[in-house]
C-alpha cells in the first residue's frame, strides 16, 4: 500500500482525538471536517458546556452586559464528534497512542492534537487564595462570581498585575464606578508586553480614569477578616490598601503537566512544533501523529529568527487550528506552514489597543503616527534596523500597512505614512524587564555517542 | 443565536453598530463592544450587520437546526 493509500484510509476511518475543546480545538475539529474526514473524532475538555468564548470575559461579561454563560462560540459547521468533558487528560502514551483520562479510561487515536491552552496562575498562597472575595479570571465560572462581586458594588477591588487582563478589569471597574487599586511589579502597565513607551501611556490612561495606580510594588499577603472575607491587602514597601474583591491577574500556566513522560519536548514553555503544528519530541525530531495548536503550541517564526514562540492570542489559536487540522488529513507534499504573523487586541479606558507583530522581538521603539498625548498614534517596533512590530492606538486601520513592512523586512525607522506625522520622531531603547522568548528552565541531558544512540533525556523543568 | 466577532481583524468601520444597535456598541472611538448571544427577533438585523461588515470579521452560528447539545462524560 502506498502512503496515498494509506492517507485516504486514514481519512475515511482513521481517529483522531482532541484534547482541549475551547476555541483551537473547536475551529481544528471543524476544520478536519471541512478537509472530509470522515473517521471518529472525540474531543476531551476538562470544561463542561460547549466550547465558549474567552476574550468577553474580561470585558462584556464584567460589565454586566451578557451573562457570563452567553459567549457560547458559534459553530461553522457539524462537528459530527464523540465529546467527553469534564474529564482532563492525564497522561499521553506514544508508544500505543492513547490519551489517558483522569478517571482512568484510555482513548486510543491515530493522530492526536493538543490544544489544552493556559490556566490561570493562582495567587501563591493558597489559603488567602481561597478567601471570599479573591479571584482570578480565565474560566466563564471565574467571570461570573467576580460579576457578582463587582455588581454588589465593592468599596474598592485590588487588581493584582497591570497585564492586558489586569488592565482591562481596572478599566471596567472605573466604567462601573467603582474604585480599584492596580498593585504592578513592573515599573508600569503593559510593560512586559509592549515595552517602557507605551507603558507610561498605559499608566497615564489609567490614572487619568481614577485609577490608584501603585507600580514597582508587590503584594506580600492578602489578609482575611474572621468570616474568611478578604479585607486588605499588604505591600512589600510596608504600605497596605483595603477593599473587598482582589483580582489575581498574573497571567497563565500552560496545560502540559499532562505530557510529563510522554517524551515530547513539552514543559513550562510549551510545546515545541514545526510552523506546521506538529510537535516535537524531546530529541527535537518532529513526530507524525502528533499536534499542537493555541496557547499551549510554540512555533518557530521565520520572521523572528526561527525563533520559536508561543502566545496567547484568540486569533493564533484559530490560525494554528486550521493550520493542524488541515496537516493532520494530508501528506508532505500539501502540508501548510503557520506563518501568519501575531496579531492582538485589548480594550481598555475607551481606547482599542492592537498589535501585529512581536513587539518584545525589538531593541528600538518610534512613534510614527498620531499623537501620544492623545492615546491616538501608532509606535513601531525595530530589531537591528528593520520592523519587527506595530501598535496602534486607535489607530487600527492603519495595522495592515505596518504588516507589510515587517512581512517584507523593511528599515527600520520607516516613515511616517500619513501627514499627521509626530514632532519628535526619534527612536528610543524599547527597555524590556526582561527577555521574553527564552525557554526558562528547559534542562536535558543528553547521552550516547554513537549517531543512532544520541539521545536527549528532560532532566529539570523548574518554575520560576 | 450565537455570535463571534474576530477583534483582531475589526478595524472599528462602525457598521455593524448603526445596523444592530441592539447586538454591536462602539466603546469610545474604535473599540467594538458585541453581544455574543443576541435575541433570535434581532437576527435579521445581526445577519445585515455581518454582511455589511467591510473587513467581514463577524461569524454568525451556521447551524440553524444545531446538533444535539454536548453530552457530558460518564462521571
């Protein structure tokens, strides 16, 4: 039989498995569909409910417009799946192809795609964690207990990390007339994303909407009252803010504790692919059955100096989807690569923030359109004399021309495309906390001499 | 019905906001603020607003007659 015998057999009644029914693994089954597969597809959740919506969480849902259950993701066609939810995965067995469940039944598959995504990194200690009144935000359940606790009308909410999700609760607590405290670590908001420029923007927009914003602080203890409600709240500098409601908003934790001893190259930082989503095993060898997409995938960008990266954003864990689905049901020669570049998008304060782009992949930063001091400009992001990313300000329209010029390598500064050019258009360090693309605590050791006995082994994936 | 709006292609054109009122606010100037269950007596006007859409960015539920809801796992 040859491998196009053995591709159309798959197709008619091969299986395959999803692990991780949120918006990736939606879009991946609708996709095989589309591509006429027509074997058994089973989607694992550890969610109940149908697939939903993530992004209005943190902003329709808290104002108290739509009901935390109405961001259901609409469907673009019959999925036609077996669906075990409310179950993780616990384990992957490569050796006999199966995905073990957490109440212990083994799903055996063909080819499987991992898009188990991020989860909410909770507050570090547990018991104040479990404190009335303290929350983190990534789940529809998570969005309707803090609407409940914002509706009842807090004297102050304390947001934990001035991130994009932070940011946007602080924005929808001053739209509901309610005080909030920002507590960040950094020296301002959105710092680690977007860099110092647009940070002091970030922090200009939220004090000028009330915003208590504290910086270059952190909180060391949340402090319950003797129901068990939280109360206060204790900063390293000595200082303390009372309210009734923290938000814990200090990013996400990706799903792969799962993969542990499965031999893919799977840890903290994700899980390593090819730009055609199929992942990589600890010794680097790409697998053939086995995929990856979303927030839990990390992919080599050409763009970026082949650097590989992951990101959290809605519309990457679409492309990926699509991009697996359609390399899972066809052979080498129609394989795609995922070479779309990031695109993101935050609301907050009235104004909407996008990006295109990785704007950390850069050492200089130029505003080169617009006018900052009304939060309306694009900056351009620049990595040894070429565009390497775009943020704009209300200014949306203007993201596909700067597309362009980082999908052709353009110099660095360009110019100004419209008349409304900046008075001071000189570029700056773009100043990063830190680097953000390094896989930390990626520690293997590798043994054997002989070409066909070197082998790679995981030897710490630490926290950090 | 059910509702998506890709966000990071909307470029803030305001159609579908002066077509569904109900279903698709503007949040300042360019922000798009949309329910993602409107009413079924709104979707006429959804479905126009979709159509109209010039970066055709809102994804409205194919499935008029939808496939039975999921069935939950043997716990």
């Amino acid at each position: 039989m040859t491998s196009a015998d053995n591709l159309q057999a798959f197709k008619r009644e091969g299986r395959i498995v999803i692990v991780g029914a949120s918006l990736a693994g939606l879009r991946a089954a609708e996709t095989l569909r589309e591509e006429g597969f027509t074997g058994s597809l089973t989607m694992i959740g550890d969610e109940l409910g149908e697939p939903y919506d993530r992004p209005p969480l943190s902003k329709q849902v808290l104002t108290g417009w739509v009901a935390a259950d109405g961001t259901t993701l609409p469907r673009r066609r019959d999925v036609d799946a077996e669906w075990l939810l409310g179950v993780p995965a616990s384990g992957l067995d490569l050796a006999t192809n199966h995905v073990r469940l957490a109440d212990g039944r083994d799903i055996p598959f063909d080819r499987v795609l991992i898009s188990t995504g991020v989860r909410a990194r909770p507050w570090f200690v547990e018991s104040e964690a479990a404190l009335d009144g303290v929350f983190v935000l990534r789940t529809r359940e998570h969005a309707e207990g803090l609407q409940r606790a914002l509706a009842a009308g807090p004297s102050r909410v304390l947001v934990i990390g001035a991130g994009f999700t932070g940011s946007e609760i602080a924005s929808i607590c001053r739209e509901r007339g309610i005080e909030v405290t920002v507590a960040e670590l950094a020296p301002a908001p959105l710092v680690g994303a977007l860099g110092a420029m647009i940070g002091d923007v970030a922090a200009d927009m939220q004090r000028a909407h009330g915003v208590d914003l504290r910086c270059g602080v952190k909180v060391t203890r949340l402090e319950g009252d003797a129901q068990g409600r939280f109360c206060r709240a204790h900063f390293d500098d000595g200082s303390t803010v009372d309210a009734d409601v923290a938000v814990v908003a200090l990013g996400g934790i990706r799903n792969t504790e799962w993969l542990r001893g499965s031999g893919l190259a799977a840890g903290v930082w994700g899980i390593a692919c090819d730009t055609g989503c199929r992942a990589l095993d600890l010794n680097g060898l790409v697998t053939d059955d086995v995929f990856a997409a979303g927030d839990v995938a990390r992919c080599p960008n050409p763009v970026y100096e082949y650097r590989l990266i992951s990101l959290e954003h809605w519309a990457n864990a679409v492309e990926q989807a699509e991009v697996a689905a359609h390399n899972m049901v066809n052979g080498q020669a129609d394989r795609w690569p995922h070479l779309t570049l990031p695109v993101f998008w935050s609301i907050q304060f009235g104004v909407n923030i996008k990006s295109v782009g990785v704007p950390t992949f850069a050492d200089e930063v130029i505003v080169s359109q617009g006018s900052v001091s009304d939060h309306r400009f694009v900056a351009v992001y620049g990595y040894r004399g070429r565009v390497t990313a775009a943020v704009s300000f209300d200014n949306a329209k203007w993201l596909d021309h700067y597309r362009k010029l980082i999908e052709t390598a353009a110099p660095f500064p360009p110019p100004c495309p419209t008349p409304d050019q900046p008075a001071d258009t000189k570029p700056v360090p773009v100043d990063f906390p830190g680097p953000q693309l390094l896989a930390q605590g990626a520690t293997v050791v590798v043994t054997g001499h002989d070409p066909g006995e070197r082998r790679v082994t995981a030897a710490q994936q630490h926290h950090r | 019905m059910r509702v998506v709006v890709d966000l990071s292609r909307c470029e803030g054109y305001a159609q579908c906001a002066f077509l569904a009122p109900d279903a698709f606010r503007m949040h300042g100037e360019e922000a798009l603020m949309y329910d993602p269950a409107p009413d079924d007596d709104q979707r006429d006007r959804v479905l126009r607003a979709a159509a109209a859409c010039p970066v055709q960015a809102i994804l409205v539920d194919r499935l008029e007659g939808r496939e039975a809801p999921v069935e939950a796992s043997r716990s």
